[in-house]
C-alpha cells in the first residue's frame, strides 16, 4: 500500500555533518534491509485499506525511529557520541500522523556503561529535539491538538518519551523539568528496579515504593502518561489501583500466548483496561512470538486478538518498538540487560516478516481489512483508543 502521500517529497534535513560534526558511522538503509512483506488484499479490500489510512489518526504507541549503524560492532561507539541519525525518510513512508518516540539508546548511556544518568539523558534529549526543530515532516507533539493538527496537515508529531524513571533519581520535580521540556510519557521503570518500585528483571518485586506513590500522584497532576511495559506485576497493578488517569502498556502482549515476562498477565491487562488505559502490542523480535510458530505480524496480531478478547477493543492498539536496522541483532547482544535471563525458548528468525521497521504500519490496517474488521473498530485500533485515552491524560 502507498503511504498517505501527502508530503512534497522528502523534505526533511539534519543539520548534522557527517565526518565534521562528530565519527562518522555507516549506517543501515531506512528502507530495504529485507525484502518488505505485504498483507495480499483483493483491489476492494486494498482501496479500502488506503481510504482507511489516510481518513484515520494512525498512532504508534511506542518505537525507536533511529537508523542504527551497519556493523553493530560501532554501536556502543556510535550511541556514546550522542549524535543519532534518525528515519525522518522511512518515517513519512509510514502513514502514521503520531509516533511515541524512546529514541534509539532509550538509555542515554553516553557517558555511563549502565546509562540512566540524568545529565546523560537530558543531553540525548535536547540533541534529538534540536534536531526535530530542524525538520520538515516531524514537529514535537504534545497535546491532542497537536496529533490533530499533524494528521490535518500531513505530518507527524513526535511524542518524546523516556522508557524508565530512574533518571528522577529521588529528585520529584525531575519530573517537572521533563515535562517542561516536553515529555509526555514515562514508564515506572525500564526493567531494573528504581527508586519508583520493581521492575520485570529483577526476581523481586515489592511493590510501589512511598516515592513512587508521589511520582504516580505527580505524574498525574501534571498530565504526563504513565507507561507499565517494563515494570514489575505487583509495581504495575499497584500503579494502576492508584493512578487517577488511564495508564499504558505501550509496547508489549499477552502472556497467556507466550511465556515472556515483558508480556502481561490477564490481570495486569484487565487492570490497564479498568484505568481506561490502553496496550500498545509490539513486534520487537522474540516477544510477541507462540510456540513452535516464527514469529512474524501473523503473531503480533493472534496477541492484538487476545487482548481484545480480554481488555475489550477499546483499550487494544500498537506500539511496534521497531526502528532502521537489524532489530534481531540488537536482541542478540543485548537482550540481557533487559531480560531476568530465563526466557522462554524461540524460533530464530532474521526479522519480523510484516512489522521489520515503522514503515510497514500499514500492514496493520492491511491485515485488519483483511480479517474483515469494520471502519470503526480499525479506527480505534489504529489510534483512536490511544486519543481518547489521552483526552484524559494529557491535561
């Protein structure tokens, strides 16, 4: 399917000068790593389709839009720089009108081998969005407004996002400042445990701490979106019995199809459903995979299913967690700092066929149309459910 061409061509610049500004690095192809794989439709089905795509507010909940180096030797070299080239170009090919974006390191770890610095992570963050105010097809997005106003006019907002809140330290009104510099969501905690309560790596999890409780209660009052994807079971249901405003699983899936500690329990999914919230799933490689069954955007969708089934089709959208590059050998190297280390085994794949970058979002809508779901109820999976939702956030 051709993207929503409403772009003039690619008009988009970086200010950057590779080889003068900073090392330069090659880097991966925004478009064409793999062979792209294509939902098949009828021409009726595939009309529809593109008429679906460009009359509906098409939201990614959760992704990492940076192009990474070609030889993942360079990365930890490329990444510490604090320079990231980003996929403004396969991002307009996408057809979404809103990206939450975690940037590619989502750890900041410029100056840290552990990263999560806070001088680290906001020196990221003002790189990357000095960089947007330098774009065409992207602005930063903060508000509702905001995501309206770039799907009337045929650009995306970027929605800057921090995966984890360790960053805060024990510091409260960190979360002011983040704010002021136009976060709008953050997860409790990136699989480690933090000062805010426990995260999914640890083997321990007690809970929401007296401090995480405050940053809950802040993170409210100031209308910043709270994301579970990372964060213990017990941290993440405390989180939902306390939080005021719907909460977010921005890019996970179901346990009950895999046994993948990053997916969520029934309970934690009716949870998020009972704040309002909303799941975003996700198609980073070996997570939202079945047994015995390659994982591809077959998968990704049998856990999109389930997930309706449990949490009701408005609490269910996507946050694919992809970004420009080899996804499967990032998982590679450094999936253990993520994982508890005993995760399930998993069929090895080269990329996941159908979601391999932001690009194939459309395939979404492609295969929705396809297994015969009607104009509203893809509208609200598209990025309807994550508006509404945010309606009640984003204050």
């Amino acid at each position: 399917m051709d993207p929503k061409k409403r772009w003039d061509g690619y008009t988009s610049f970086s200010y950057l000068v590779a080889g003068e500004d900073y090392t330069s690095f090659e880097l991966a192809p925004q478009l064409g790593r793999v062979e792209p794989s294509i939902v098949p439709l009828s021409a009726e089905d595939e009309a529809r389709a593109e008429r679906l795509l460009r009359e509906h507010i098409c939201v990614s909940l959760h992704e990492h839009g940076g192009v990474a180096p070609l030889d993942w030797d360079d990365n930890d070299a490329y990444i510490r720089q604090g320079r990231e080239w980003y996929g403004y170009e396969g991002l307009a090919a996408s057809g979404l009108d809103a990206v939450f974006e975690n940037f590619f390191d989502g750890t900041a770890t410029i100056t840290s081998a552990n990263g999560w610095k806070w001088d680290d992570v906001v020196y990221d963050l003002g790189m990357h969005l000095a960089d947007l105010a330098h774009q065409t097809t992207m602005f930063l997005g903060t508000s509702v407004a905001d995501i309206e106003r770039a799907h009337a006019t045929g650009r995306i907002a970027l929605i800057a996002c921090i995966e984890g809140a360790a960053p805060i330290e024990n510091e409260l009104d960190r979360l002011d400042l983040l704010y002021g510099f136009g976060v709008r969501m953050i997860g409790v905690t990136y699989s480690e445990s933090n000062q805010l309560g426990g995260g999914i790596r640890d083997p321990g999890d007690g809970g929401l701490t007296a401090f995480g409780r405050s940053a809950v209660t802040r993170m409210n009052r100031l209308g910043m979106a709270i994301d579970l994807s990372h964060t213990g079971d017990l941290t993440a249901l405390q989180t939902c019995a306390l939080s005021t405003a719907p909460v977010f699983l921005s890019h996970s899936g179901a346990r009950a199809l895999y046994p993948e500690m990053k997916l969520k329990t029934d309970e934690l999914l009716r949870a998020v459903a009972a704040t309002g919230g909303v799941i975003g799933i996700e198609a980073s490689p070996h997570t939202t995979s079945i047994a015995d069954v390659p994982q591809s955007l077959e998968t990704v969708m049998a856990h999109a299913e389930y997930c309706i089934e449990v949490m009701g089709i408005d609490h269910v959208a996507f946050g694919p967690d992809t970004f420009f590059g080899d996804h499967v050998e990032l998982h590679r190297r450094y999936a253990g700092n993520l994982n508890t280390g005993d995760e399930p085994d998993f069929i090895e794949i080269d990329h996941v066929a159908g979601l391999e970058n932001p690009s194939e979002f459309p395939n979404v809508l492609r295969w929705l149309v396809a297994h015969k779901y009607s104009d509203e109820q893809i509208g609200k999976l598209a990025g309807g459910n994550i508006i509404r939702a945010l309606r009640d956030v984003w204050v």
